[in-house]
C-alpha cells in the first residue's frame, strides 16, 4: 500500500497535532469513513502545511500587536 497510511500511523500523526489542552475531535461519521478507507499520504501532508501556514500566520499577527517598547531591550 504505497503511498497510504494505516489505521496505527494515522492515530500517530493526529496525536501529534492534537493540543493536550485541546484534543483533535472529529464526528462519528468521520470516523467511520476513515476506519474504512485509508488516508493518503499526500492528503495528511498538505494538511500538515496548511496547519504549519496557518500556525506562522497567528505567531506573525500575534509578533506584530505587541507593543514595540516590550520587544526591546535596553544595552546595559
């Protein structure tokens, strides 16, 4: 099965995106087609690099409403 993913690597790669505070949840029905049919390898990457885009866009937009004085410090 090139260029799939098992039932054991899928449960893997959502715990390791899945925050401990917040844990990924997905609908039952959800469930159910992914315990049916496996998950293509190019599929969980690109979702990979949209989460990664997505997580550099809040760290940038989070960068910039900081206030500018609390950025720098001052030579001793």
């Amino acid at each position: 099965m090139t260029g799939q993913v098992t039932t054991a690597e899928r449960g893997v790669a959502s715990s390791a995106s899945a925050s401990p505070r917040r844990p990924v949840q997905i609908s039952a029905a959800a469930a159910a087609a992914i315990a049916v049919r496996p998950i293509p390898v190019e599929a969980i990457k690109a979702g990979a690099a949209v989460a990664a885009s997505v997580a550099i866009r809040r760290a940038e937009a989070a960068e910039a409403a900081k206030p500018a004085h609390l950025g720098r410090r001052r030579a001793a």
